[in-house]
C-alpha cells in the first residue's frame, strides 16, 4: 500500500469519529425532545400504571441531566444493550438478528 493511500484511510478513520459522535447526539437529542413524563408513558402498559410515572422516570433516570443520560446511553450502546422493543416485547438486538436476514 502506498504511502498517500495510507494517509488518506488514516485521515478518514480519524475524522469517523467525530462523525459518529455527532450522530449519537444528534439522534440521542431528538429522543430528548420529549418531557419525561412523555417518555415514561411510553412505558405504561395499562391505566393503572399511570401513577407510578414518578417511579418510571427514576428507573429510567429520565430525571437526570442530558449529559448523565448520554453518557449512560452511549455506554451500553457500546456494550450492546440497544434496549427494549416496547411493540415486541424483546430486546431490539435480538429483534435486529432476528429480522437481518430478511434485508
């Protein structure tokens, strides 16, 4: 490999990261978008539930600052943990394996 081309796919690793975090917080800032209440309903799965909210939003630490929740967020991204599918009732990971085959 040629010294320019290894310049180049260094350069363009290097500027990947900045890209990828900017689109982290991008999507990440348009889930903040919404109250926590709003994000805690989303949770609730029947009318009983609804004065439990408060402890929703604790469980889910969607009381904490933007940076907290990002950081917590982006950690087990990394780690694997995309979440829960609240339509399927499974872990999105396991939905995405399961459904990938079908792209």
């Amino acid at each position: 490999m040629s010294t320019n081309l290894r310049t180049y796919l260094a350069r363009r690793l290097l500027l990947m990261i900045p890209t990828l975090i900017g689109v982290t917080l991008l999507i990440f800032a348009v889930t903040q978008l919404f109250s926590p209440v709003e994000r805690a309903s989303l949770y609730i799965t029947n009318p009983q539930q609804a004065r439990d909210i408060e402890g929703i939003i604790k469980k889910y630490g969607l009381d904490q600052p933007f940076y907290v929740q990002y950081s917590s967020w982006i950690s087990q991204v990394l780690q694997g943990n995309l979440g829960w599918s609240q339509s399927l009732h499974m872990p999105v990971l396991d939905a995405l394996i399961t459904r990938f085959p079908a792209t």
